[in-house]
C-alpha cells in the first residue's frame, strides 16, 4: 500500500518510534574500561543501559604481490591469501564522544577459510590506491586473531585494548596459510555489511521517579514461536484479556498453538495467572490486530486489519489486500460471529482495491461494539456505501477519511458516518462510551478546502467529539495550532471526557497556551505528550503537556474508578514526564513508558522500560494495580530487574503497585 500512506501523518512515525525493536545487551562485563555513572540514587532504580556506535571504515582496499603496482580499492571484496600472496588494509578516521567500554571489528566473509588472518596495526596516510609496492608494512604484534572463519558469517576482532581514543586508526589482515578468505568491502551496496568499527557505551540511568507504580512481579508468556500482543482489555474482576497475532507453535501459558500462526487470545486473572487462551490459525491471511475491548456480559469485541481470506470459524471474509475485520467471541474465547470490510474506487470500469483499517473498539452497557478508523475510497459498513472524500482517491498523494459505525451485539448494522479526509487525511484513533451511551472519539483531523471537519482548521489536528448513541454530533474540540493525535479517551467520575495523546506545537485550552517542548521549530520539532479533561459539555477543564526535547507520546491510556491517569507510550530521548527524567541518553532501541497522574494530572509516578519492549498494552485492577503489558524481542530491563524472551518474541506482563 505504498501509494496510500499519505494522511497517516503522525500516526506513522510515533508507530516506528514505540514499534521498533533492538538487540539484546552485552552479555557480561566489559572489560578494562568502566563507563562514566551518571549522577543517580538507588530511589530512581537505576540500570546499565548500553548502546553502540557504529563507524564505517574510511578507507579499505587489498594489495597482491604478484601485481605489485595494482590498486584494488574498488573492488566489491577484500582478499586476504598466502598463495598468491595478498593483504587487507583498513583505516578508520573519526572523531566521536569518548568513555566507550568496548570495541570491536565487524567483517563480513563472503568465502570463509579453514584459518583466518592475522590483525595487525599498520601506519596511516594511504588511501585507496594503495599498492603492494606502497603498503605499510605490520606494527608490532598481532592485535587479533579469529580461527576459522564460515562462508556467510560475520565475525568480530577485539579492539578494547587498541582503539582507546578517537583520531586514525589503521590495520593490516595478513595471512596464516594459503587457504584464502574474502570480505565485503565498502564499495559493496549492502552497506550494513561493510567493514565497521563498533564502539560500545555503558550509561547509569534513571528508570524511575515519584511514589507507587512499584514491581510486584513480571510474567513471561510465551512458546517455541513468536507471540506478539497488539491489544488488552480488564473487566470488573481485574482480569486481563489479550489480543494479538502469533506464528509457529505459539502460546501463552495453555496448550500449544496449531500452526502457521493466526490470531490469539487469552485472559489471565488479577494475580497474572493464566485462565484460558485460543488460537485461530490462519492458512490464507495474514493479520493484525488494533483494539479489544469487554462487554458488560464479558464478551471479547476485537477489530484489526487482514490480508488475504481470514477465517475465525464462521467463514471466511471478502479477500482483500488491505482489508479489516470486527468480531465477537464468547467469555471464554470462543467465536461467537466476524465481519470483513473492504475499499475500493472505480477507474476507467477497473475496480482497483484500496485500504481500510479499524482503529479503535467500545461497547456500551447493551454489548454493542462500536468501531473507528480510517479508509480511502468508498466502503460499505453494511448501511449503504461511505465516501472518504476527493483526495482520498489521488495515488501517490491520497488522504484517508474517517469512519465511525455501531453494530447491535447479534453484528447487526444499526448506523454508519465517514468524514472526509481533508489536507492530511482524518483518522478515528480512540473511542469510548460514557454512562448514557454517548460515544466518545479521538481523533487526527484535517480540514478540506472548503470545510472545517469537526472544527478543525488546520491539518494533523488532535480532536475529541462526542456524539449521541444514534450517532449524532453533540459537540467536538479541536486543539486548534497543533499537530498530533488522540491516542486514548475515557469517561472520567461527572462523564467528564478525559484524553491523552501526542502533539507538536500550540494549542489554546481553559485561556492557557499549551507548547510542546519544541514548538518554536518551524516544523514544530518533536511531540510531547498531552493529557486532558473536557467538561461533558465540552467546555475545557484543563490539559497538561509532558516530555522533552526526544519524540514523546501516548499511544494508550487508562483511568481508574477514582479518575486517576495510566498512560504508557515511547519516548526517545531522556524524558521527564513530570517527576524528573527518565530513561538513557544513548540507548537508541526502543524505550517505553509507563505513568499514572492524578484526577487533577499531577505526577504520581513514571517508570522507563527498555530497551526491546514494543506496543505497550495497559490494564487496570480494583485495587488501583497497573498491568503493564508489550512484545518482548530482547533482554530489557525494568529497574534493576531484566527479562527475556524465551525464543523470537512473548508476551511480557508486569503488574505494578498503585
């Protein structure tokens, strides 16, 4: 769907920050050098975080005795072999923070060999048209020295001892024996294959600041495959219900997964125990899921996105590309009834297929399911076609409206709304119903050309509505000047409308100027995070912004019976959610937060976890308790306490205190 990403906006690049992952850490302790401790007390939980620094090679090339006057420094490969007779240089040329704690040499052999070369430091002042008859000869003693070496396999030289400092550091690879080898060089187009000097940092962090949000324990769920939860819901008891996609023999806690993988559910109980879990294997689609949500009665309302023909028991859905699905099952985890959607245009009488995706699920006390999202071109949510509006239909260029639509608790349709994509497209993100049924949205809003869409004057606009349970608009408030999304509304005690979410310049709210962090960029810099209450009838109560200089945001939020605040998202940089910072400075794999605020939005508590936790879930117990929940693909720490998953990616569950 390359064409028709334009109009996901924000939305896109706050995924890649808080979806991507990263390697594990260092195994062990780094030898000889210590990093330099940041200035931390016990009370923040502090931990190691390592990263690395990766720097190319500034000039490599190879050099053969029987053609002593040829230069090789274009070649795609770098040979080392005692017959013929022929070296490798490497000079690396850089400058860069000190206080690294390790480093090493990556290359990468094309042609392994049965013995591989000796490493040895050689005078700088060459450069690629480097000959045999100009070469440097080797330094002192070998520095390195790596055994055999397989075709097809990377391997690294240990250089903590030599590269001590920054400036010009070169090397020689000569030869044991005659059984040759061969390496990527830079010249080769697979640039994370080329000779690189990798520096490792070790960094003292806060991961910690306020009162509560302790860690009571964190659970692994997990089997031989890759799980990966994308959404969870709590009921009444504390109980956690998890949606997601798995592949391979996939579990989470119960019995093994059919494969090749499929969708997955499972519901475990207030103290984390495993309660019952299902799997829908799937042969011809691909999926993914975005929201769950519980029914009064208890019944599990997931929605999400296909590829292909899914089928969760009751047949299967329209094949489409880009299509998505809503569906029910049972307190137990059993299918009750699934409907597909699709989009498409009509061009020259072609029927070209376009995307459709469901963002966010509610229900209200008579178990209806309610859904958001965005879509391109027409679709029919089961009342009649819906229109995205004119740019949404432009290839290359398109923008995405929005729809809303209710179906009864049988699926029956009962009413449908789309709202046209504007200048930077429009996308229902978050929903949520308050005690009389009114629905609540949260939304990314662009005006069109001739129209205000719910207010919304500007593009990328953050925008709360509430609309009647016939879905008629009662009022909407645009954040106005700014840039962003709603990632999370609630009813909070009054059927106040609390929301959360991320934004980038200003916004007016209760007669205050509300900045982020870098606002006076002519872009607006990066987002911050935002948390807001609106009276019921949409008049503004108050709205707080949280972060720092890194790209910071929600991208789920939670409130308890007593109006207290639960948001969890990414951050980049060292950020300070309102207790004092948290988090690495150089640490670049993903890194979650997790918060709780008060009903008035002072700072309770915020927790760093990181790195290798992605698409943080959250749940909520009756005494106040936070489950914290995400995709582990690698070691991560929270606090001084590190997990790991037990092969690809689990299921992480930490349950924190009040």
């Amino acid at each position: 769907m390359k064409g028709w990403k334009r109009g996901l906006g924000l939305l896109s690049a706050l995924g890649l920050m808080v979806g991507c992952g990263g390697g594990a850490e260092p195994e062990g302790t780094p030898s000889l050098r210590s990093a330099k401790a940041a200035a931390v007390t016990e009370a923040c939980k502090p931990r190691t975080a390592y990263s690395e620094q990766r720097i190319e090679v500034t000039y490599d090339t190879y050099v053969t005795q029987d053609a002593p006057t040829t230069s090789h420094g274009t070649s795609t490969l770098l040979v080392t072999d005692g017959s013929p007779r022929q070296e490798t240089y490497l000079d690396f040329r850089f400058g860069t923070r000190p206080g690294w704690i390790q480093a090493r040499l990556e290359l990468f052999a094309t042609d392994g060999s049965t013995n591989g070369p000796l490493l040895y430091r050689t005078l700088s002042g060459w450069n690629d048209s480097l000959t045999w008859n100009t070469r440097p000869g080797p330094v002192a003693a070998p520095v390195g020295n790596v055994g055999a070496v397989a075709s097809g396999t990377r391997i690294a030289y240990d250089l903590t001892n030599i590269v001590t400092d920054d400036g010009i550091h070169s090397f020689v690879l000569i030869p044991e024996g005659g059984d040759g080898l061969d390496f990527v060089s830079r010249e080769d187009p697979r640039q994370d294959l080329r000779p690189t000097l990798v520096l490792t940092y070790a960094e003292t962090v806060c991961t910690y600041q306020g009162t509560g949000g302790e860690l009571v324990e964190g659970l692994l769920k997990g089997g031989a495959g890759d799980e990966t939860p994308q959404a969870m819901a709590s009921d009444s008891s504390g109980a956690q219900v998890v949606a997601g996609v798995y592949t391979g023999a996939g579990s989470l806690g119960g019995s093994t997964f059919p494969t090749p993988g499929g969708l997955m559910l499972g519901r475990f109980g207030a103290d984390g125990s495993h309660q019952w879990s299902r799997a829908f294997p799937q042969a011809n689609a691909n999926l993914t899921v975005t929201s769950v949500t519980l029914t009064p009665l208890g019944n599990v309302l997931v929605v999400g996105g296909y590829a292909g023909t899914p089928d969760f028991g009751t047949g299967p859905l329209p094949d489409h590309p880009y299509g998505t699905f809503i569906a029910k099952f049972s307190p137990s985890g059993n299918i009750t009834w699934a409907k597909g959607f699709t989009a498409r245009v009509v061009k020259g009488g072609d029927v070209e297929l376009l995307p459709i995706r469901a963002n966010a699920v509610a229900t209200d006390a008579n178990g209806s399911l309610i859904v958001t999202g965005y879509f391109f071109g027409y679709a029919n949510l089961g009342g009649g076609d819906l229109y995205a509006g004119i740019g949404s239909t432009a290839y290359g260029d398109a923008d995405a409206g929005m729809f809303i639509a209710k179906y009864s608790w049988e699926g029956h349709h009962l009413w449908s709304r789309a709202y046209p994509g504007g200048m930077g497209g429009t996308l229902g993100t978050a929903l949520a119903t308050d005690s009389a049924g009114n629905i609540l949205l949260g939304a990314q809003v662009s005006r069109t050309a001739t129209d205000f869409i719910l207010g919304a004057t500007g593009r990328e606009t953050p925008v709360v509505a509430k609309f009647t349970p016939e879905g008629t608009l009662l009022w909407s408030r645009a954040l106005n000047g700014a840039m962003g999304s709603v990632a999370g509304v609630a009813a909070v005690p009054g059927d106040a409308v609390a929301f959360s979410g991320y934004f980038k310049k200003t916004f007016t709210f209760a007669g205050q100027t509300v900045a982020s962090s870098q606002a006076e960029e002519w872009d607006g810099g990066n987002t911050d995070v935002m948390l807001g209450v609106l009276e019921a009838s949409g008049a503004d109560r108050w709205a707080r912004r949280y972060g720092d200089d890194g790209n910071d945001g929600v991208t789920t939020m939670k409130v308890d019976a007593q109006g207290n605040f639960r948001l969890a998202g990414g951050h980049g940089l060292p950020v300070d959610l309102g207790g004092g910072l948290i988090g690495p400075v150089y640490e670049r794999e993903s890194q979650t937060f997790v918060a709780s605020y008060g009903a008035d939005g002072a700072h309770r508590w915020s927790r760093n976890v990181g790195p290798n936790l992605s698409q943080p879930l959250l749940g909520i117990t009756p005494d106040g308790s936070t489950f914290l929940g995400g995709t582990l693909d690698g070691v991560t720490g929270v606090g001084q306490t590190q997990y790991g998953p037990s092969n690809g990616t689990d299921l992480l569950l930490l349950k924190l205190t009040p």
